[in-house]
C-alpha cells in the first residue's frame, strides 16, 4: 500500500479523536452550558472531516511534525532559563520537564478549542521573562537564607505550578464574565516598551544559560571563562536567525538554522576533542536526566515529576507569597500576549477570532499544564504562522504537534539533555534581541516622538530597576500624557448664539427678526466627553471671554453629551457662577444625566437661586426667547430674582389674531381670510389631528399653544417643534396632499382659526386677491424657517 494510504488512515484516527475529546471537552461538567469552549456545530465538524486526501493529509502531519520542533526547541530553551540560576544548575532537568508539559498539555486544548484551527500553543518568551526573574529571586533569597538546594528546587516548581493554576483561573474567569475587551484599553506605547523589556530579559537570560550567572555589567570582567565554542555557536546562530530571514522566506528556515546549529556543535567538539561527559562538565550540555518520573528528592530520595504536589512540603510559601507582584505581572503579561497574538494571527489569516473564547481555551490550558506539573503556555503566533504556512489544513496538525511534544516528554526525554546549550542560548538572544530591534528600532521610524520615546523609557526602567517598577513608570506617564493630550481637546462641541440658533418654539415672522436682533445677548455652550480640571477651567475661560466681549445677559450650558463630571470641576463652575454674578449674567444648565446631577448635588452646587436647569436644550433657549421677546431681559437675567415658570412661554397668547396678521394683510383681505376660517376651542391635551389623517386643512393659532409629538417605539413622545399665537400648523400637509406625518397635541387652552382645502379653493375663486395674499404670506413664512433652518446648520457646522 502507498504511504498516502497510510497516512490517509492516520490522519482519519486522529480526527475522530480529536472529535470525540472535542465533545468531552464541550460538555465538561465544570463548565456551564452558555459557556460551552467547543461547541460542536457543522463548522468544526468539517473543519475536522475536510482533510480526506493523501496530499492534505501529508500536509497536515509534516505540519505538525515542524512545528512540533520548533515547539521542543523553545520549550527546552525556557525550562534552561527559568532553571539557569547557579542555585539550580543540578536541576535543569526538572525545568525541562516542566516545560515539555506544558508544551504538549496546552498545544493539545489549544488546538481543540482555539478558533484557529491551525492553532499551535505552548510556552512563550513573555511569560518565561518574569518565571525567569522570579525563579532567580526565589533562588537568590532562599540562598541568602541558607535553604538546601532541594528546597529551593522545590519552591521554583511550585511556583511555576502555582503561576500556571492562577493565572489560567483568571484568564478562564475573564473570558466567561466577557472581558476580553477591557484588554484593548492598554496603551500602545506601554505595550511596546513591555515587549522591549521583555526583550531584554530574555537576553540576559540567554546570557545565563550560556554562562550560569546573571548579567551585571559591572562584572562582566569578573566571569568565570566561557569555552569558546560556546561563544560561536551562540553567536552563529543568532545572527543566522536575525539575517538569513530578511534574505529568505521560507517556513523551514528556522528549524533548520538550529539543526545546522547543533550539527556544527557536535562537530566542533569532535574538533576540539571533547567527549559528552567533558561537555557536560563544562556547561556545553545539560546534566544527564536518568529517569523522566524522578527528577529530584532530599536525602537522596526521588519525587515524581509529573505533578509538583510532592514539592508542596519542601517549599518555602513565605517566599513565594513575597512574589505576588510578579503573579499580578504574570496575568497581565499573558492577558496582553493573547491579545496580541489574536489580532495578529487575525490580521495575517483574515480569520474571526473570538477573544473571549480564546480566553477560556488559554485559561483551562494553563490549569491542566500546572496541575500536571507544568508551567505557563498559550497561543504562539509565530508557531502558529509557521503551522499555517507548512500547510495545516485542520485541528489534526495541532494534535499531532502535541502528540509528538508528548513522546519526547516521556519517552524521548533522555534525549533532550543532548540539545546544545549555545544553540538555545542562540536562540533566546534571537527572541531578545529581535524584540528590542522591533520596538527600539523599527519603531523609532513609526511612532511619534512623545510614544517612542515613552518606550526607550520603559525598556531602560525594566533594564535598571526591573519589570514591574517598569511597567507601573510606563502607565503612571501614560496616564499624565493622557490626561495632558485630553485636556488640551476642547470639551465644547458647540458654541451658539441666540441670534442664529432658535428653540423649537415656532413664533410669528416679526418675532424671529426680533429675535435675530436681541439673541446675541445669549449664548448656549454644547458640552461633550468628559468633564474635569483639566477642560473644565477651558470652559471657564471661554464663557469668561464671550461675556465680557459680547455684553451677554443669558449663557446656556448643554450637558447632553457629556459623559460624566469630575468633582474638581464642579469649583470651576462655582468659578463661572460667580464670574455670571459678577455681569449680572443668568446662568442655565440643560440636559442634566443622573450621574452628573448627582455630582452636583452632592458638592452642594445645586440646587440655588443663581443657576436655572432645564430638562434639555431647547427648553431652555425657549424661556432665553421668551425673556428677550417679553422686553424683560435685564430683570430675568439680574442675579437674585426668582425666574419665570414655564408658563411663562405662553406670554405672547394674548394678541387677537388679527391683530398679529396685520403687517402681512390689508385689512379688508385679512377679513375675508378670517371670514373662510372656523373657529375652534381646544381643552388642554387635546389632539388637534393625529399622524396618518388626511391634510385637508391648516391652522391659524391664536390663543394658547400646541406641541409637534412624534410617538417612538418604546411609547414615548418627542416633541419636535412647538406653535404659539400669530403662527401656522398643517399647511405642509394641505398643499402636498400628503397624510399628517405627526401628532399636534395642545400644551394649554387653545384657539385656533381652521381653513380646510375647500375653503381655500373657494377663497382663490371668489376673491383671488385675497388668495394672492394668502399664498405670498405662507411663502415668507417657509422662507423665514428655511433661513432659520439654515442658519442652525450653519452654527453646528
């Protein structure tokens, strides 16, 4: 038979594992129903079936083979990290172990739940910077403490278990709640000086696994010798991985700069007549591990490996609860990764990703890896890619990948212990190394000045005081940059006049030139944002200048789009207020929301005498208009009086309608235009006509008031425009023919004069030029609304 047939049948295996440890994921008991991580729809299930051929199948399982070397060799190179330490040097073993647990426990969930079906997981460079800082803290201080070496080991593994367990908690719990969006609120430019951080701390720690001892730059002289083989395999492979992929593009590069790296190795010991034990004696290989299953014991007696419970008595808790920063860091870290590497992958692939999903996977990953002894892992963009791109065709890849993670754990383990210290450490300056030339230098030419060099900030702090005073610094300036570039946005989104700018309060031709005239002693402020000492004092400033510059006598604040108010603005508005006292100016709030009167209330700025609140913005330019049309200006606006009700707005209801028609008829027109109306009383809420009936007259108001109301969905009512004496309702619907578009619902006592179509029709035949009149009077009052249209476009504009 060929090998597509077999490889055909094993590929067929694996999905239906894969489907069948799918399905006993999805209906884990701990997990609730809603939050089901694999729900078996069609999607998956022919994202598992879709891979029938012999060509596909080949594909997926040299996929996973690949990234299955790739996965080890940086699983080996961060268990050789984290255990670099001079304290732990005997048991390097047990942090390989570690490692390669978690490379194949958090690869297998991963690739079952991600929703990237080529997805590949397992440790990562940034989470393994802060276990390696906290491994060499832990080591340090238990050393200082005179702590047995077993101790110490002891302690590390706890660590790493208790790391894994919390962390994966926490990202398991954000993604039910669904807060995978508070990740994206992280600035970018903290982010970047991490990562550039990060950088650094993996180079100093490929610096350690190659020498056994920290970089201080102070001692660097004061090293004990370094063979110089280790030196030029490191070297060689560094640079091989930070140039060859700017010359070559191709998925097999990497594995295969490392395997040529440890063929050179091998060869240069022959050379230099070196046998494994001489290598090893000399720090070029890894003690020899005997058994996967005991790793390591006091007094001569073993401890099982494969779960760090037995460690439990030998660790030194008071220490590791002194690290509860670097565990806050750690869910930090890992919560950012993730993100990063989901958009990345998103991007790259044009993909859906599902962050919260992806958080749950990650999560319950980490808790069975530290369980089981291991450490930190998730989803690897670069592992993932280089999945992708080798031809992964669906989840079968990943399985293999931890398939393969799983027998070089427990059955080839011996065998990791020949991987060439100088090539992982080769390796780990490539991830430093490259992190710092992507942050430090590619950004240099990206970034602007003020981010960038937040960033050089942030990797310096890390650099000289460590990650976490780093990271606080890098957030504590983000915080004031921020703070400082919104402070400087305006928080006024509108500034009007009352002499372009009306309320929805409908008034005769005369009183809205009269109106143009008088309403540039008002001004009304549209508010937006967020309201602190940083805006709030440029508010004051700019209300400041409009009334001593324009001699203002009413100033209408709109807090409709503002999203909440700082306590510390609320003395920059005491401020404003007493600057209004000072001008004798009447000062009005609108648009109050719950929160930001409570605000006020609260400090004590409402209520009083001097500050008047409306409901919204237009009610409050209506009592301004009433106040200017009323001749009553100076008094409403003089600091201590006590300010009209909003009855007030039916002041002008008291002119007969002839009275106020008479500068647009002559008067022997004017009575035949009221001799063709009907006469008609309303009671207050009362319907004048409702949306939908036939246009088949219009209204001349003459007592009283009625409001426009468009009914919304949810049963409300807005009022859109309000109609006082002297004004006309319902002509547009009476010359289109058209059904009413809205209700008309009287706010008081009405009267008003109605001239149907018929009546009309009969007027323009028996006294044309009274018509005439008619229809020359209804075309300057829609001019008069469309340049009063016109003008509030242009103010908002």
């Amino acid at each position: 038979m060929s090998l597509n047939f077999y490889c055909t049948l094993f590929e067929r295996i694996i999905n239906k594992i894969t489907k069948i440890v799918t399905a006993a994921i999805s209906h884990s008991l701990f997990i609730p129903l809603r939050y089901r991580i694999l729900p078996m729809n069609k999607s998956v299930n022919q994202a598992t079936t879709a891979t029938t051929s012999g060509a596909n199948s080949f594909s997926s399982l040299a996929a996973g083979s690949l990234s299955a070397i790739v996965t080890l060799s940086y699983s080996i190179s961060y268990g050789a990290l984290i255990f670099s330490g001079p304290e732990l040097q005997s048991f390097v073993p047990s942090g390989l172990h570690a490692a390669l647990m978690a490379a194949w426990i958090v690869a297998l969930v991963v690739a079952l739940g991600s929703s990237f079906k080529f997805a590949i997981a397992g440790p990562d460079s940034n989470a393994t910077a802060i276990l390696a800082v906290m491994s060499a803290s832990v080591a340090t201080s238990l050393a200082q403490a005179n702590a047995k070496p077993i101790e110490i080991a002891a302690t590390v593994l706890v660590m790493l278990t208790l790391s894994a367990v919390l962390t994966g908690a926490f990202v398991l719990v954000l993604g039910l709640i669904g807060g995978g969006r508070m990740i994206r609120f992280l600035p970018y430019s903290v982010l970047g000086g991490f990562l550039a951080g990060t950088g650094y701390l993996i180079v100093t720690g490929a610096f350690k696994v190659l020498t056994g001892h920290a970089l201080v730059w102070s001692q660097l002289t004061a090293l004990p010798p370094v063979h110089p083989l280790a030196w030029s395999i490191t070297g060689l492979v560094a640079i091989a991985l930070l140039i060859f992929p700017r010359i070559f593009k191709h998925y097999l590069l990497m594995p295969s700069v490392l395997i040529g790296g440890a063929i050179i190795f091998f060869g240069g010991m022959a050379l230099a007549g070196l046998d494994i034990a001489a290598a090893r004696e000399k720090g070029l290989l890894f003690p020899a591990l005997t058994n996967v299953n005991q790793t390591m014991g006091p007094d001569g007696h073993s401890l099982p490996a494969l779960t760090a419970f037995s460690a439990l008595g030998l660790a030194h808790w008071d220490v590791l609860v002194g690290q509860w920063q670097n565990f806050m860091a750690m869910t930090i870290v890992v919560m950012i990764t993730i993100l990063l590497n989901l958009t990345g992958l998103d991007l790259a692939t044009q993909n859906d990703v599902h962050v919260d999903r992806e958080l749950r996977v990650n999560g319950i990953a980490n808790i069975f890896a530290g369980l089981c002894g291991g450490m930190i892992g998730y989803l690897s963009i670069s592992r993932s890619m280089l999945n992708y791109k080798a031809g992964a065709t669906s989840r079968a890849s990943g399985v293999w990948t931890a398939v393969l993670c799983c027998g070089a754990t427990f059955l080839f383990a011996p065998l990791v212990t020949y991987v060439p210290r100088p090539v992982l450490a080769g390796l780990l300056f490539f991830l430093g190394l490259s992190m710092i030339r992507e942050w430090v230098w590619d950004m240099a030419f990206k970034l602007p000045f003020t981010e960038y060099a937040l960033v050089v900030t942030i990797l310096l702090q890390i650099a000289i005081q460590g990650l976490i005073p780093g990271i606080a610094f890098g957030l504590l300036v983000a915080g004031v940059i921020f703070v400082y570039n919104y402070s400087r946005t305006t928080c006024i989104k509108n500034n009007f006049s009352g002499s372009s700018f009306f309320s929805n309060k409908e008034r005769p031709i005369e009183q809205m030139a009269e109106l143009r005239e008088k309403g540039k002693l008002a001004r009304a402020l549209t508010l937006q944002g967020y309201v602190f000492f940083g805006t709030s004092s440029a508010i004051v400033g700019t209300a400041r200048d409009l009334i001593e510059r324009e001699k203002l006598r009413f100033l209408l604040l709109d807090f409709r789009m503002v999203q909440g108010l700082d306590v510390s603005a609320v003395f920059s508005f005491t401020k404003l207020d007493q600057i209004c006292a000072r001008y004798q100016v009447r000062l009005l709030f609108s648009s109050l929301k719950p929160e930001v009167d409570r605000i006020l209330k609260q400090t004590h700025f409402l209520p009083q005498k001097n500050v008047m609140v409306f409901a919204d913005m237009d009610r409050g330019l209506e009592w301004i208009e009433n106040c200017l049309l009323s001749g009553t200006a100076a008094a409403m606006a003089a600091v201590g009086n006590t300010p009209a009700s909003h009855s007030t707005t039916a002041i002008m209801a008291v002119s007969e309608l002839k009275r106020i028609l008479l500068h647009h008829f002559s008067l022997e027109h004017l009575d035949i235009l009221i001799s063709f109306c009907e006469t008609i009383k309303l009671p207050e809420n009362t319907a004048l006509f409702r949306k939908g009936d036939p246009g088949d007259a219009l209204y001349f108001i003459e007592r009283g008031e009625l409001s426009v109301l468009l009914r919304l969905d949810d049963g409300q009512a807005k009022r859109l425009r309000t109609f006082g004496p002297g004004t006309v309702v319902g002509e547009m619907a009476l010359f289109s023919k058209l059904p009413r578009s809205a209700d008309v619902v009287t706010d008081t006592d009405c009267r008003v004069r109605k001239l149907s179509a018929e009546s009309l029709a009969r007027m323009e035949h028996e006294h044309p030029a009274a018509a005439i009149q008619f229809h020359n009077f209804i075309v300057k009052l829609l001019c008069t609304r469309l340049t009063a249209a016109n003008e509030e476009i242009r103010a908002l504009l």
